[in-house]
C-alpha cells in the first residue's frame, strides 16, 4: 500500500510545480514521461526552501529551514518522509543517484538568505551556484540517468542555464527582493544610481550565459532536449522583455510574460525545434 502514497507525494510535487511555474509546468510536459515524477518531485523540494526564505513572513524562517534540512537528512537516512514533497524527492535522489553535496550547497544558499549580506563577487558567484546552478546539476542528472560520462560533459553548460535563469529572477524580482527583503545580489550595486548603463551590464552577462547553455542544451538526450529547450525559450521572452523595460520600471513592477504569450511561445519553440533551427 506504501505505492499509493509515493504517488500521492509525486502528485504534491506535480501540483506544487503547475501552481507555481507555468513555464516550467510545461516544460516538463516536454521531457520523457519516465523522468518527469522526478524534475517535479526536484522542483517541489526546491519551492518549498524557496518559500521558507522568501514568503513566510511572521514566522520564524530560521527554524523552519533549520527544521527542512533536519528532515531532509533525516528522510534520506530512513528512505521516506511523512512530508509528500519531501518523500517523493528523497525518493528521486535515490533513484538517481544524485549527489547529496549538491543538496548541501543548495541549503547554504538559502541559509543566506536569512541573513542581510552585502555581496561581492566571490559571495555572489557561491550564492549562485547554490541557489541555481546545483538545481540544474540535479536536473542533469536526472536527464542523464546515469551516464556519469555525459554528464560530466554537460555540466557546465547546466550550470550556465541555472545561472542566467536565476540572473533573469533577479532582475524580474528586483523591486521586492530591495523593497520587501531587503535583498541586492548584484554585487557592488548601489541600488540609489541603478540606471540603464548598470541594467545593461548586468544583460550582457546574462545574454553570454544563454549563449553558452544553448550549445549544451543541443547535446542533452532525446528524453530531455525539448523540455530544457522549451524552459530556455520561455526564459529567453521574459529576458528580452525585461530588456526593453527601463531601469526605472524595472524598479517600480515585477515584469511577467502572460500565459497566452507562453503558449506562442511554445508553439514557436517547437516549430524551431522540428526544423532544426535551435
């Protein structure tokens, strides 16, 4: 009877991603239905730490992310959780194989998180690579399936993906992660003369970055391809979007893509997709 609550758990993750992510609810639509159960049941654990730091205002954040990571190591010791999002993704990171250091660093991120930092470039290249380029890393490994060969060589072009999209977030957040979490990843930005000349630093950086993801997105398996694809290209449209959008509004509004966008988007990708043209 213990099947019937492993798929409830993978069916929590499920919801937590469509609930949360319509890029990437679809996206994952797109990747091999056997690998699907565990980029959700990655995302679910993801959100819920995401939460933790971000949306549970009142609470006490630093006892219940102290509280997530006891469980965590706690489920991966007894092989299940009572908490669905957790147990499916306990459940994912056996199945795989993924590396538990990956989960460690991906909670000091979020550790830092409770804290008021100021960051420079070594605090924010470790910020990065824990709060996104190890979930790309995760996902990687999941897209692979334990080919350690091929993974090794995509690596970095997943770290690249997770990091230009984390860069976008930052962008797209930066009004409430200033003026609500009192948050500023860029390192060095003075938030008081953040104009169109910092902004398009910062662009560039990012638009290097998607460059060089597309090349590994290119040689990932036929399982995945067209999935990793698609959330690249959803992500690439809000990217171009917040570029076209001033300094100023940037500051004054989160920038979002509508859903009926979305599914041109979609359309779009897959016609580029078929025709080789990505």
């Amino acid at each position: 009877m213990k099947k019937l609550f492993d798929e409830l758990s993978y069916e929590v993750s499920k919801y937590t991603t469509q609930k949360y992510s319509t890029s990437f609810s679809l996206g994952i639509l797109a990747l091999k239905p056997s690998i699907r159960p565990a980029i959700y049941a990655v995302y679910g654990y993801v959100r819920l730490a995401d939460e933790i730091v971000d949306s549970f205002h009142g609470y006490d954040k630093e006892k219940l992310l102290k509280r997530l990571k006891s469980e965590t190591y706690q489920a991966f010791e007894d092989g299940i959780s009572l908490n669905p999002i957790l147990h499916s993704f306990q459940e994912s990171v056996r199945q795989y194989d993924i590396n538990r250091q990956l989960i460690d660093q991906f909670l000091h991120s979020m550790e830092m998180d409770l804290h008021k930092i100021d960051y420079n470039s070594e605090l924010y290249k470790e910020y990065i690579y824990g709060s996104a380029e190890v979930v790309g890393l995760m996902c990687l490994q999941i897209f692979t399936e334990g080919d350690k060969q091929q993974y090794e060589k995509l690596k970095p072009f997943a770290m690249k993906l997770g990091s230009a999209f984390q860069k976008v977030n930052f962008l797209r957040d930066l009004k409430d992660d200033y003026q609500i979490l009192g948050r500023t990843y860029f390192p060095f930005l003075d938030m008081s003369v953040f104009d169109n000349t910092v902004k398009t630093l910062i662009e560039k950086e990012i638009e290097d970055e998607f460059k060089e993801a597309l090349q590994g997105i290119k040689k990932l398996p036929g399982s995945s391809i067209f999935g990793v694809y698609l959330a690249y290209r959803y992500y690439l449209s809000l990217f171009e979007k917040i570029k076209k959008t001033s300094s100023q509004n940037i500051l004054q509004q989160r920038i979002r893509i509508a859903n009926s966008q979305k599914l041109l988007v979609a359309f779009k990708s897959y016609i580029r997709y078929k025709s080789a043209y990505f």
